[in-house]
C-alpha cells in the first residue's frame, strides 16, 4: 500500500483534521430567512381569500327566483334554453 500516494492527494485537496477550536468558529454577522413575494403573488392571495369570504350562494337572487317559483311566475323561455343545451352538447365533442 502506497501511503505517500494519500498524502500527495491530502496535500491536493488541502484537507486536515479540523481541531474543536477551528470547527466552532462563530462569526458576529447574523443571516436571517427571507421571503420576498412578487405583486402578482400578492394579488392573487388577496383575490384568493375573497373568493374564500365571499358566500357560496347568492340568496338574493336565489330568493327572487325561489319567490317568483312559488309565485307560478317563473318562466323559462324554451328556445334560449334549446339554445344552451345545444351549445353545451357541442362543447363536449
């Protein structure tokens, strides 16, 4: 086994035995973590949670319809409906 080969290498790659002393030096400068986000990411945490807050439902329009149902006044105009069926069958192909 060629010892003086490793120690050619050591001397290469400077590497030595840290002692304790070396191994713990601290420094007087201190690194904190920072998060930095851009105003895209801003905005569109802000429209996020007011998407969050806002109601699921919509109760005063459902109300009137709910009303105008009861009412019998509620009409539905058949070929404005024929005609969003159609778009969304044809949507699927």
């Amino acid at each position: 086994m060629r010892i003086d080969a490793y120690n050619q290498i050591q001397q290469i790659y400077g590497t030595k035995k840290l002692n304790k002393a070396e191994g713990k030096k601290t420094t007087n400068t201190s690194f904190r973590d920072q998060l930095i986000l851009s105003s895209t990411a801003m905005d569109t945490a802000i429209a996020k949670q007011a998407v969050a807050n806002a109601p699921d439902v919509r109760e005063d329009l459902v109300g009137s319809i709910k009303q105008q149902i009861d009412n019998d006044t509620y009409e539905v105009d058949a070929d404005d409906f024929a005609g969003k069926l159609l778009e969304k069958y044809n949507g699927l192909f």
